[in-house]
C-alpha cells in the first residue's frame, strides 16, 4: 500500500492532511474516499456472465482460456 494510504489508514483523513505537504492534501483525500469506498462496498456480477464467460470443464494446464464473442 502506498504511503499516503497508510498514513490514511492509520491517522485518518484529517491527521493525514497535516502530515503531508500542501501539495499533497488533494491525495489524502481521494486515498480517503477510495478507502471509504472499498471497506463497506459489496461487488456483484450477473451468474449469467459468469457461466457463459468461463470454461466448463478443466483445461489442460498448457493451454490458454480465450473466449471471442460478438454478442457481448
């Protein structure tokens, strides 16, 4: 992680906004609403896309999984 998301981490965003530079208050602020963001979000994906997306059986660990689709 990056310094200035842990200083977020581990001061919050006011106290990391002291310890930086001028120029780099703008930083602690995004580092701040993408770390907000990712503790409470919840990621979904439509299980349609994933079993037309995905290979259904084992591959061979030699090959590669391409899939070519004018429908998506």
């Amino acid at each position: 992680m990056g310094q200035i998301h842990e200083l977020v981490v581990q001061h919050g965003r006011d106290t990391a906004r002291k310890l930086v530079p001028i120029d780099d208050k703008r930083l602690v602020d995004l580092a701040a609403d993408v770390l907000a963001d990712e503790k409470g979000a919840a990621g979904f994906t439509y299980s349609g896309f994933c079993m037309a997306s995905l290979p259904h059986r084992s591959l061979p660990d030699d090959s590669q999984w391409v899939r070519n689709s004018e429908d998506f």
